[in-house]
C-alpha cells in the first residue's frame, strides 16, 4: 500500500527477496507431491519471520498483527499462496491463547521452539459432527490425578503431519452440565507423539503442500502442565485471537489474488490473438481493472482492521469485513486469471490454475462467508439473530 511505513515497506522488500528463492514451479512441485515446503519454512524461521508475533522475551520479534498479515501477505502474493503462510501460519500467531493464558512455565518451555522454527505446532478444534458450532464438541478431557485423559475426534487440522504439538479444544465438562453453551471447554497442548494419537491426511482439493488431516485421541494422557489456563475456560481463550486470525488469512487472500492478477496482467500483455494483445480488449482489461479495484479496497479494509487490533480497539466488524472482502476479491482475481489465459488457465503449466484452487479456500476457512454476514446483520445492523 502507498501509505506503507518504513517498518512495512522493509518488511515487504525482505519478504520478497526471501521468497524470490522459491518460485512457481518448487511450489507447483509441492502441491503436486503433497510435500510440505521445509526447505521455505526453514528459511523463513532463520530469518525471524516465523516468531515475528511471539514476545521478545521468549525469542520472537515482539510485533503485531500488522507486521504478521504483511509478511502472510508477500508470502502468498509471491507464488506460494496458502501452500506457502498456511506453513507458517500456524506458528506465526496459533500460539496466541499459551501467550496470553499459558502458565509462565509453559511459555518458557514452548515459545522460543515455535519462535525459532524447531517446534511446529497445529491446532485441533474442527470436529465431524460439529463444524463450526464449536460449542457442540464431544472430545472429552477427564481429569486423572496429575493429568488429563483425552478421548476424540477432529478434522482439518493443518500441518498435523509435521506437528510436535497440537492446541487441542476438549470438553472437560460435558454440555449438558453446564449453564451456557461455551463454558466447559478447556485447551491442551497435546504431544502429538504421544501414545493414543492417530494422525491421516485428509484428500482434498488444493493447498496439497500442507496436509489437513484427521486426528484421533484415544486414552491419551496430557499432563497437567500442558493445560493452557484454567480449566473450563478454552472457548473463551480462542476467541482472544478470532480476531486477529480473520485478518491474517484476509492478507493471504489478498496476497493470492495479486499473484493471480500480476500474472493475467502479464499474459495480456504478451498473448497475441488477431494480431493483437489480448489486453486491448475490454472483455479482458475491464475484468482486471476490477479485480484490481476489489483488491485495492479490501487491502485498506485490513489495514484498518490490523491498526486496531494492534492498538487494542475492539473490531470485530473491521476484522470480518477484511476477511469477507479479501476472500471475494481474492477469488475473483484469480477466477478472471483463469479465464484470462483461456484454455491455458486450465492447465497446470501456467499456475493459474493452482491460485485458482488456493484462493478457494478463505471463503470456507476459518469460518464461511456466510457466517461473517450472519455476524454483520446482527452485531452491525442490529437484525435478528439467524442461527
């Protein structure tokens, strides 16, 4: 953005050298052999970027939302789209409950591997029967002495494969015992090793590179020290970082959708059909210009969203408004990429095709479109509660 200050505009310059190594085809390569991207990620953990949101005194970089969505942003804008942040997305803010509820022992045993890339971590909440009422969970916490036995089931849980620790949501008390719905619910940073853990990869349609898997917990014991805070309060610890999470995939979004509109722009300007480039065509400039545009907006929306979050304001409606609008304009630009190379958007060769597929997935994740305007109608609009 033009109004990008010193701090930013070096870490967009930097961001871009780094991932300037990594071009189209290693992530082409990735995505087609499921392989997750290690030699990238260790790159951007020896360049500090994976604990830019961590705290200083635990071994990150001690910045904001603001500096976490730019650098999410560039990863995705170069090619890596989410096969590239969702690597090291997870790492870069999941870790945000332990931060702000985990016990000091806790910080100091987790944080500074997250923060210098030698812990990966996933986070378990998704459940098959669930979905997104998070509320209606059934994996089960029982207390035993000095630890926790975990029974259960969840689904979508990114770079499970890789992960040493998963923040796990349980029910420490089942809903039915408990006077509101979200109460009950307590977090564990789970072993991912330890005995009981299953983890299968989920078959799905893109960002191949980095696995969503299923994951089972039977008879698995947690220590009690692996407890994040106090018992029963996990729902309400995760929603100290929806927030923030909606802006960061909202500048994945963003970063996929120039990808795709800097590529359409440069065939446009190269394909010769009737003995012209094909972007003296308004069937073809217009499209763009409005992907550009869409773009343009949305990359404002999360600018303010970030600015707020980072100095303390609540913004939940500038929060979903940036993810909702990232992820349409996201979408469209890299839809008209497709359409742009024609029959070549089809096919692998070019790339397009994989933006296309990538930019898919933040209209889904981490929570609908729909459910972002079910949010606006009422806590915006003051209409009646739909669901």
């Amino acid at each position: 953005m033009r109004s990008d200050s010193e701090d930013i505009t070096l870490i967009r310059e930097t961001i871009r050298s780094t991932c300037s190594k990594f071009d189209d085809d290693y992530w082409s390569t990735a995505d087609r052999e499921h392989r997750f991207p290690i030699e990238f990620y260790d790159t951007m953990a020896a360049g500090g970027w994976v604990g830019i949101a961590i705290p200083e005194q635990y071994g990150g970089g001690g910045r904001g939302v603001t500096e976490a969505a730019t650098v999410l942003e560039e990863v995705a804008a170069s090619g890596a789209c989410m096969n590239g942040a969702s690597s090291i997305h997870m790492s870069i803010f999941g870790m945000h409950p332990v931060v702000l509820h985990g016990s000091e022992e806790m910080k100091q045993r987790y944080l500074p591997p997250v923060a210098d890339g030698s812990m990966h971590v996933a986070f378990g909440i998704t459940e098959p029967n669930a979905g997104t009422d998070t509320t209606k969970i059934t994996t089960r916490a029982v207390r035993d002495g000095d630890a926790y036995v975990i029974n259960g089931r969840k689904v979508w849980t990114s770079k499970a494969l890789e992960a040493d620790r998963i923040l796990l949501l349980t029910r420490t008390t089942p809903l039915n015992e408990v006077a509101k719905p979200h109460q009950g619910m307590t977090l564990f940073l789970v072993d991912k090793h330890a005995p009981g853990v299953g983890v299968v990869p989920i078959s799905k349609m893109g960002r191949n590179a980095v696995a969503s898997c299923e994951t089972t917990y039977d008879d698995v014991v947690v220590p009690i020290g692996d407890r994040v805070g106090e018992e029963g309060k996990g729902f309400t610890y995760l929603l100290d970082g929806l927030n923030a999470e909606r802006i960061l995939v909202a500048s994945e979004a963003l970063g996929i959708g120039r990808a795709a509109l800097r590529a359409a722009v440069r065939y446009a300007n190269e394909r010769v059909v009737f003995d012209r480039p094909i972007g003296k065509n308004q069937g073809i400039a217009f499209p763009l210009a409005h992907a550009h545009a869409q773009l343009r907006a949305a990359a404002l929306m999360i600018r303010e969203a970030s600015t707020l979050i980072d100095a303390g304001v609540p913004c939940g409606e500038e929060a979903n408004l940036a993810k909702y609008l990232a992820a349409e304009a996201g979408f469209f630009a890299a839809d008209r990429a497709v359409q742009t190379f024609g029959g070549f958007g089809y096919a692998t060769e070019y790339h397009v095709e994989r933006y296309f597929r990538e930019a898919r997935l933040p209209r889904i994740a981490p929570i609908s479109q729909e459910l972002i305007l079910a949010y606006v109608a009422e806590h915006v609009l003051g209409l009646p509660r739909s669901h």
